[in-house]
C-alpha cells in the first residue's frame, strides 16, 4: 500500500531526515515498517564538570526502535499509528519519545498523542545538525516537538502549502496551549512560513502567559542548502526574541553544516530565567553507506561562565 502525502510527512517529521526502515508486511491494504537507529557519541566539554569527580568526557550513546503502521479503510480514509522508543547509555529505561495515532482524509490528517507541534514543521528549516544547533527557535514550550496530549489537524491546501493546526491539553490544570502553521514548499527549492502559538506554561511554579510567532525560509539548489528562522514572543510579559541560520554543502559522501544560535531579552533584570542562546557551531559528516554515518561537531560558545563552556560532540550511527 502507498502511504498518502500527509500521513508520510507527519511520519517521516517524527522519525527525522535519515530514515532507514524496513517494511515487514505490506498488501493492497496495510503497511508496517520498523526502524531504528544505534548510535554511540560523546561529548566534552568543561560544563560536563557539574560536580566534584566529574569529567570533561560525557556519553551520550543512544539507540531508537520505531514501528510505522497504516492501514486503508476505504478509498477516502486509513488509519495510522507511530512508536519510537529511545534507550540512552547507563539507563535501562525506554523513553516514549512518540507515540500517536489517527486517520488521514481526503480533508487531512488527524492524531492524537505524543507528537510535534504545529511549529516543528518551522523549526526543522535550521535544525539541521547531528550534534548541535536548534536551541534558540523555542521560546516557549508549545513551541517544542514531541508534546504529550496533543491534537493535531495537518492539511496539504492548494499550490504546495501545508497547514497544521495543535492543541496541547496538558495534564496540570490551566496549562493548555494551541497553534497554527502554513509552509510553502516549492519544487525549484524555496521553501518559507510563519506560525503562531500561544497558551499557559509553568515558570518557576507559576502558570503564565506566553505566546510566540515563528518566520521561517530556506533555499536549497544542488548540493548546497540555507535557512533562516526569526522567532519573537512573550513569557509573563517578558519580550524574548531570537533567530537561528543554517547553512549546508554536500560533496559526494561528505556532508559540511554551519549554524549559528542567537536569542535574547529586553528585559532580563524582569525575569529570574535566563533565555540567551549566542553561538556559532560547525560540523562535517561522512556517509560511508547510505544507512552508516560518521560526524564531529564544534560548538563556539559566546556567552560567560563555566555552563556555557565550547562543546566537541562526536559519534557514529547505524540506523536500520
């Protein structure tokens, strides 16, 4: 069975861009695939030191089992349900990372569980690195993927624009959060969007109120790829504002990635949480088959203290 447009992309956001899984049944009807990923990497870096005996060397090998299933109703509705699981090192727990089903129509997709939010489709235009980037786009926490009790409406509409619409009923009371995205994607390589969210979230053992809007454009030609997200919000009356660049160039088997992390308040005398993200990093990645990769990272941190010392990251990853 082939998977319908929708109900593939909201799949293949939650498995990632380097997706290697195979298909254990398929019929006229049904489908189901199971994939993974093993992957050993390290971190060094000074604020892996939090206490006294702690080294500059951290693990942080991780492995990921994830089943895919979609099954055809009718020649207007199927069915769908995704898993992932993660195991990190020196635990033997599982984390839910996601877990969500629905149905797709010939008016969209609906799911429900632990999911992306409507912004993620946003977000990923930069967070295009293995080891790092990605940290300034969430001001706020319905920003974020994989949010648990979450509601989601995705539709392709007219001339390759996706809209998706979230709503977050969270288990703490009053802490509810909802949000809309529309992304333009063009054959030739433009792509861009905007997206607003908004609700409740808990700072410091209070509920306040937050919101935040999204802008988002990437262009990608040959081997060479860049983009762009603008992000500004409000936490408790607190203006916080940000932006993140990436950029990427792919040489036969080798991959070049650059990103650079910036986010910011008008006001931190105001708020006792610190929101600054300001750092460069890059990273190379070779490909040595299609579904086996080996990437280092740097991170040049601009910020003071200890926390924010320069990171090296680096690991290797089988995914199946």
């Amino acid at each position: 069975m082939k998977k319908t447009m929708i109900t593939a992309s909201i799949i293949g956001a939650a498995v990632g861009f380097n997706t290697y899984a195979y298909t254990v049944y398929s019929s006229d009807e049904s489908a189901l695939d199971i994939g993974g990923r093993i992957e050993p990497r390290f971190n060094v870096s000074d604020a892996n030191e939090v206490k006294a005996g702690d080294s500059s060397f951290k693990d942080i090998s991780r492995a990921r089992l994830h089943f895919a299933g979609e099954t055809q109703v009718n020649d207007n509705v199927s069915v769908f349900g995704f898993y992932e699981g993660e195991m990190a090192s020196g635990t033997s727990q599982i984390d839910d990372r996601y877990m969500f089903a629905g149905f797709d129509t010939n008016f969209g997709a609906f799911s429900y569980g632990k999911q992306d939010s409507a912004q993620v489709i946003l977000t990923n235009v930069t967070d295009i690195m293995d080891t790092f980037g990605g940290s300034a786009a969430d001001l706020i926490d319905a920003n974020q993927d994989k949010r648990e009790n979450n509601f989601v409406y995705e539709l392709e509409i007219p001339f390759g624009v996706t809209a998706t619409v979230n709503y977050v009923a969270s288990d703490a009371k009053d802490n509810d959060s909802a949000g809309i995205s529309l992304f333009y994607d063009d054959p030739i390589g433009f792509a861009f969007g905007a997206g607003y969210v908004g609700g409740k979230q808990a700072v410091l053992g209070k509920n306040v109120d937050v919101d935040q809007i999204n802008l988002a454009a990437s262009y990608e030609v040959g081997g060479f790829y860049i983009g762009g997200i603008y992000v500004n919000g409000e936490i408790d009356n607190v203006d916080v504002d940000g932006f993140e660049i990436a950029a990427a160039y792919g040489i036969n088997d080798f991959v070049f990635r650059y990103v650079f992390n910036y986010r910011d308040t008008d006001n931190k005398a105001k708020t006792p949480v610190d929101y600054r993200v300001d750092y460069n990093a890059i990273e190379g990645a070779y490909n040595v088959t299609e579904n086996f990769v080996g990437y280092a990272g740097y991170e040049f941190n601009r910020l003071d203290g200890k926390q924010n010392d320069d990171q090296m990251q680096a690991g290797i990853r089988y995914s199946f």
